[in-house]
C-alpha cells in the first residue's frame, strides 16, 4: 500500500491536487474537512458537534476526528493506498494514524507539503469563498485563526515525519499542473 499525506494550509491546494493524484495512484481520497462538511450538509449529530469547531475556524477535537477517520479507512478494505487530506493536523492524531496503520501492517508511505505564502493564500480563500459558500472562507479573521491553528498544531508534524524521513515540501505557487508534476515527481521516487 501507498499512504500519502498531503499537508498544506487551507487554501494551498490540497483539495484541487488530491483529485489528480488520487486517479493517477490510485488511492482513496479521504478529506476529512469534506467528510465534516457532508456531515454538516446531512445534518448528522457529527455534523451538528463539527460545525460549532469549524464555522470559528477552530480543530475538531481529536477524539472526534481520530475516530471519524479510522471509521472511513475501514469502510475502504479494498483500498490499494490511501491519500489523506486535512489529516492529521496533530500530534495525538499523527501518533494515532501511525498506531492505528500499524495495528494494519501498514505505515505512512510519505508526507508532502505544499508551500505558499499567507497573504497569497489569504487572497485565494477569500476569493474562494464568493462561491464556495463556505463560512469559514468568507471572513479574513476565521481565515487567520486558521492559519494560526495550522501553525501550532500542524506545523510541528513536519518535524515528525522529519525524524522518521518521511517529509517532502513542494512549491505550491504556480499553475495546477505545474504543481501537479512537482508532487509526481515526489511520489513517483517513493
Ligand atoms: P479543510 O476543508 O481541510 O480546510 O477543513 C475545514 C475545517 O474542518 C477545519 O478548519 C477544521 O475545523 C475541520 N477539520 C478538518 N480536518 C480536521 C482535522 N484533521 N482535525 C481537526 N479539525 C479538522
């Protein structure tokens, strides 16, 4: 199997990115920001306890999230490798993803991050947010305070993947294709 993480902040691309990676390996796209929106949009009691989280721009807690994940693996046995988008985002669900793949004799394949400047992200959510009706798109401080919960909590798991040799950065300003080839170019030498 082939688990890839991919990290970025919002706005970097990861969404857009995961749908050509995801046919190009074959690997199961899991975003658990979409699997909290669906909840939201089928007013689930997991939507209903996410969106009090999310419409701040705050983390879902950890136990919800870890828990929600390893349910959504595990409706996938079939999975040839899976591509985990928005998680993990911290440490408890990094060391959670790696006890629960290994319980699986299975591991963390690779984490790529795509970089980009704030302020040009910032301008892109804002931009996204006309039309995408998200909530937490449409108001510059919940963008901010996620930037700020990506910075605390999600940047130190660079530095985890780091010590296992696991972490790779791309360059994630330019057009979806070019960024695409840097990110096959990454995967394509695992
Ligand atoms: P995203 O679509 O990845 O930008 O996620 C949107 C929102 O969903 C985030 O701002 C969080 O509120 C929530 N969320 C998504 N993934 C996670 C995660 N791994 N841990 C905690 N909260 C999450």
């Amino acid at each position: 199997m082939i688990n890839i993480v991919l990290f970025g902040k919002p706005g970097a691309g990861k969404g857009t990115q995961a749908e050509f990676l995801k046919g190009k390996y074959n690997l199961v796209h899991l975003s658990t920001g979409d699997i909290f929106r669906f909840n939201i949009k089928n007013d689930t009691e997991l939507g209903r306890l996410a969106q009090t989280f999310m419409d701040k721009g705050d983390l879902v807690p950890d136990a919800v999230t870890i828990q929600m994940l390893q349910s959504e693996v595990d409706r996938n046995p079939q999975a040839a490798g899976f591509l985990f988008d928005g998680f993990p985002r911290t440490l408890a669900q990094a060391e959670a993803l790696d006890a629960f793949l290994s319980s699986k004799n299975e591991e963390i394949t690779a984490t790529v991050a795509l970089e980009a400047d704030d302020n040009i992200l910032v301008a892109r959510l804002l931009e996204r947010g006309k039309t995408s009706g998200r909530p937490d798109d449409q108001d510059e401080e919940k963008i901010r305070n996620r930037y700020d919960e990506y910075n605390q909590k999600t940047a130190p798991l660079m530095h985890y993947y780091s010590a296992q040799n696991k972490f790779y950065a791309v360059d994630g300003i330019g057009s979806i294709e070019e960024v695409t080839e840097r990110l096959s170019a990454v995967l394509d030498q695992l």
